[in-house]
C-alpha cells in the first residue's frame, strides 16, 4: 500500500479543471473525430489527480469523495460534454469498487492508484465456473471511458435451473485481458465520449474478483459494505442507484452551463435581425430567455448539489440508514435535474440561438446534439420515469422491499 500524504484540496482540484475546461471548447471537434479525449488531456488529468478522487487512500487515493468527484466531472462538462461524460464514467467506478468488492480484490486493482474502470449495467456475455475462478466471454457495448481505461466491470447472468430466475455476477476484469472495439462515433452525439464496445475472450479472472447476486447500481448496502468495513468511511456504503444518477445529472448541469456561455456570447456579440435593430443583450425578449434558462439551470444545479449533501448524509447515517426508498427519492430528484437542464436548453436557448449558430461543428449545435443523445439513454428515457418512479410509490406504501 502506497498512501499519499500530500492531498490537494477540493477547492484545488475545482480549479483545476475548471481551468482545464476552458482549454476543451476549442478541442471538441477534434475529440469527436478521435471518439476520445487526447493523451495530453490524460495526461492533464492523471498530473491533476483526478483519477485518484475517489479511490481510498490506503491505496494511494484521495478519497475526496463524491462532492469533489462530482463538481470535477460538472466542470469539465461544461467545457466539453464529450470530455465530461468520458472522464466521470471511467473514475466513477472506483466508487461502487471500494464499496462492493473485498480487501484481496481491492488491494490488487487499486494498488496503481488510479482507477479508471467502465462499467455497464446491462447483463452480457457468459462466465464458466472454474476451481478458482471464473472465465468470461462476451462483448459489451457502451462502455464509455474504455480509450485509459485499467479495468473494465461488466455483468453477466448466471442462469442456475430452469425454475429459478437468473442471479446476476458482476465481475472486473483488468486492462490486460479484453480488447476495445472501434466502433464508437457514428452517434449522434457524444461522438468523443469513448464509449466503445469491450470485448473478452477467454479471460480468466479469481474467485474473488466476482461476487455473485451482486450488481452495480441495484444492490442492496443495508446492514454495511466490505468498503465501510475496510476503509471506515460511509461514501463507500451509499445508495448505488442514486449515485449512478447523480453522475449523469451532475454531467447534465455542466452541460447546460455550457449552452449558457454560448448563449451568452451570441448575445454579447449579435444583434437581433428586426427593427429596432439593437445588440441582443439589451433586447427584452433575449433578456427574458436568457434570464429563464439560468434560473431554470440554477435551479437544477441547487437540486444537484443538495442531493450529493442529502447522499452523504445518509450514508453518515449508519449501514442501515439507505434504504431502498432513500435511493429511489435521491434517484427522482436527479431525474428532474437532468429534466430541467433539458428544458432550459430545448425551450429557451435553441430556439432563439439562431439557425447559424446550430450549423455543423457550431458549440451550440454539438451541444444540443450532446444533450439529445443523453436523453436517448434506455436508464433516463425508460427506466427513471416509470419503472423508478411506480418502485418508489411501491416502496413508501408497502408493497414493496424498503430494503
């Protein structure tokens, strides 16, 4: 175990990507023409820390927590969403990796210091029973921050008799023993995303880097995890589902921030095409639009920043304290996070932005493309608004597990 002594502060990793981002407007096309983020932007990140966020400092982490992580990921979204959304789901996962996994497996994927690991929530694949372990097949598709990635989690079903319904395995897989496809960029947006496919053959991986019955966003962290065992710290014992969530809301307020500062340079730097023709910043109907959306984007990032203080709270409460209603209400206020950063965009700002400013390779026009291929994500289109939302009802009425 390497511990680090020297630890930047939150304030100090804020900043610096809040100074990174700026440096990102310019590089988008060419990061949607690579599909990823360039090695130097890696590079960026690894000399700032940010991959060591959230890995537990007995293994040469910080430990920050989700509070930093998550204003890190809302920074470098805001600059670019590609860059965003790829940096946040690689490094997140050290997160549910600290919490779910035991001390042996821990010590070994961890023990570089960095962690930058995809993970998909959709079973694939296949995983044959060995004296000692496991050996895994398959591909997984959308595996976003996969270009550096160090591991790769993925799920697979384990179908037990013809009677009893499939448990899951959730299992990780280091750098070394699957193959990135290149098949990522003909999306329609977050081309630069590096959410390409993962392919494993053969791999074989130890017992102890499976668990069965387990998966990543829909265990269970009643009555404690091995990471708040390990590590005695609570982040590593919160509400999986609601964390998940929190990602993408996180990542959709850096967005719209985004959309605001484009918006605000055509204002500053246009006027309005009818008489009185006068600069946009001083048009009513501009002020008006520009004055709604940030309140609407001001309010979603108030909303985003609560519930990251209302999950840790919980979590703080002890290992019983997150409960399955817990997770679902912190899940539901994410999703009118992300709702609301989507109206302000879609209501006010692309409609009175103008046709040239949506033409193709404008800001404006990569980021309404970024923003409408986030809602086309199955977790926020389907599942957040009706089978969560009918869970939760269930849950607080009793008809269903709170567990």
């Amino acid at each position: 175990m390497s511990v680090i002594t020297d630890i930047p502060t939150p304030a100090e990793l804020i900043a610096k990507a809040e100074a990174i981002a700026e440096t990102l407007v310019e590089r988008q096309a060419e990061t949607e023409k690579r599909t990823y983020y360039a090695e130097d932007t890696h590079e960026a990140f690894r000399e700032a820390g940010f991959y060591r966020i959230l890995v537990p400092r007995r293994y040469g982490g910080y430990e920050l927590g989700v509070d930093t992580f998550m204003r890190v990921c809302m920074a470098l979204a805001r600059g670019c969403p590609s860059t965003g959304w790829m940096f946040c789901l690689g490094a997140t996962h050290a997160l549910p990796a600290a919490t779910l996994f035991g001390e042996q497996a821990q010590a070994e994927i961890f023990a570089g210091g960095e962690f930058i690991s995809p993970a998909t929530i959709v079973p694939g694949g296949t995983a044959e029973r060995t004296a000692d372990g496991w050996v895994v097949n398959g591909t997984w598709p959308y595996c976003s921050g996969s270009p550096y990635a160090t591991h790769f989690i993925g799920h697979t079903l384990l179908f037990r008799s013809e009677t009893e319904p499939p448990l899951p395995l959730m299992f990780v897989v280091p750098r070394a023993d699957w193959t990135r496809l290149d098949d990522w960029g003909r999306q329609l947006g977050l081309k630069g995303s590096g959410s390409h496919s993962i392919r494993i053959e053969n791999a074989h991986i130890p017992a102890y880097y499976a668990l069965e019955g387990t998966h990543i966003s829909e265990t269970s962290t009643v009555g404690g995890t091995p990471g708040r065992e390990l590590h005695g710290n609570p982040a590593y014992g919160g509400g999986p589902l609601s964390y998940m969530v929190l990602e993408i809301a996180s990542l959709s307020v850096g967005i719209a921030k985004g959309a605001l500062d484009a918006y605000e340079e055509l204002m500053r730097t246009r006027t309005t095409l009818l008489p009185p023709i006068t600069p946009r910043t001083e048009n009513v109907d501009f002020q008006f639009w520009y004055g709604e959306a940030s309140g609407m984007i001001a309010t979603a990032e108030a909303a985003v920043l609560s519930t990251i203080q209302q999950w840790n709270e919980i979590a703080g409460r002890g290992p019983d304290a997150f409960n399955r209603e817990e997770d679902l209400r912190l899940t539901t206020i994410c999703r009118h996070v992300i709702r609301l950063c989507w109206e302000a965009v879609e209501r006010y700002l692309f409609p009175t932005a103008g046709s040239s400013s949506v033409r193709s390779g404008e800001r404006f026009e990569r980021i309404w493309r970024d923003m409408s291929t986030l809602h086309s994500h199955a977790g926020f289109s389907v599942f957040l608004p009706t089978v969560a939302n009918r869970e939760r009802a269930r849950v607080h009425f009793g008809l269903g597990n709170a567990a």
